[in-house]
C-alpha cells in the first residue's frame, strides 16, 4: 500500500525557516518524480515545487522561488520542503503528492506563519 | 500560467441525480509527447485530496464507473451519474502539461 506521510509542519513566526519532510512507502520512491501542493485555510490548492525522480531537476512557483527548496533522499524514500524568509501567505497545509498526475497524496502538514 | 476555469463553483443535488463539471483551461493541455495531462480530485471534507480519473478518462483503480472524464485541447468535463453520498465533497480539475501546473477553483458538491 502507498503511504505518504508528513511531518515537520506548526507554527513558526515570519522570517524564519521550516523544513517539511515526506515518508513514502509502498512504491519505489527513486522511480518517481514528487511534489508539493499547499492549500491555505478553505482555499483552493496551489502547486508549490517538483522534484524529477533522481532530483536533477527542480521546479518552483514563482511566489516561493529563491525561498524554498524542494530536495529528496532516494536511500530514505523521504522528500523535503526547505522553506526560508516564511511570510504570512505561506500559511497552509502542506501536501507530498506523487509524480506529474497526482497518483496519491500524504495527510498533509499545517503551516502557520504568525508572530 | 495556464489559467483552469471550473464551473460552476458548487452544485446542489439529490441523491441519484447525474451532475457534470466543466473545466476549460487558457492553453491547449496536449503535451508535446501527445498525452493530455488533465486530472479530476475529490477533497471530501476534512480529508487530502484523492484522484478520481487522470489523463482526460482514465479512472483510478476502485473508483466507480458512474464517474466519467472526457474532453480535448482545451475543454474537459467530469460526469458523475447517479450520486451517491459518498460522493460529495470538493471536485477539483488539474493540469500537470506546463509549469507552474495549476488547479480548477473547485466545485462543491453538496446534497439538496
């Protein structure tokens, strides 16, 4: 059974740093490309980054860009959210999806951002 | 960024209706390896999002045929036939062909 599970996430004061990982089990993790989605407290979601199966290559919104790094440890079967300079907007719980069509989702982390 | 159009924003409907989901994108979403990469999600409440169809038609494994997917280019509809309770929640189209990927608005389901 696919399992993706997140941890990492609270409540951390703006400007600061937080970093999000992602368990998978179930599949084998170094065979695909991941993913994080956020969807900020009843909003929609919103594509973060992605990450190719080998991680040579990366993708990011704009609006998280030169902030975020999406990062993995295929040897961990774990994926990684490195978020710095954290701002209010970024408030959200955090998603691991797999792949490019979304083939299964963790329970999701919340991120508060807040003095 | 390829903007996704989903309507309408919430649908009320009584137990056996049939309902469908447009979703019309700003680009045509055929890659450039032919594929279509168009997707359905269903967020029933207080749950992560789940993939119901992926590439246009494609149902994922366990998910009823009363749920179909079809469209083209720039144009997509989800069909549910015959609702059932289970089925209400959040719908949500998606697009995985051009970066940033983006996301449908959603469509709520609810029970009339």
């Amino acid at each position: 059974e696919v399992q993706l599970v997140e941890s990492g996430g609270g409540l951390v004061q703006p400007g600061r740093s937080m970093k999000l990982s992602c368990a998978a089990s179930g599949f084998t993790f170094s065979n695909y490309g991941m993913a994080w989605v956020r969807q900020a407290p009843t909003k929609g979601l919103e594509w973060v980054a992605t990450i190719s199966y080998d991680g040579s290559s990366t993708y990011y919104r704009d609006s998280v860009k030169g902030r975020f790094t999406i990062s993995r440890d295929n040897a961990k079967s774990t994926l990684y959210l490195q978020m710095n300079s954290l701002r209010s907007e970024d408030t959200a719980t955090y998603y691991c999806t797999r792949d490019a069509r979304f083939a299964y989702w963790g329970q999701g982390t919340l991120v508060t951002v807040s003095s | 960024d390829v903007v996704m159009t989903q309507t309408p924003p919430s649908l009320s409907v009584a137990i056996g209706q049939s309902v469908s989901i447009s979703c019309k994108s700003s680009q045509s979403l055929v890659y450039s390896d032919g594929k279509t990469y168009l997707h359905w999600l269903l967020q029933s409440s207080g749950r992560s999002p789940k993939r119901l169809i992926y590439q246009v038609s494609n149902l994922d494994s366990g998910v009823p045929d009363r749920f179909s997917g079809t469209g083209s280019q720039k144009d997509f509809t989800l069909k549910i036939s015959r609702v059932e309770a289970k089925d209400l929640g959040v719908y949500y189209c998606a697009q995985t062909t051009h970066f940033p990927w983006t996301f449908g608005g959603g469509t709520k389901l609810e029970l009339k």
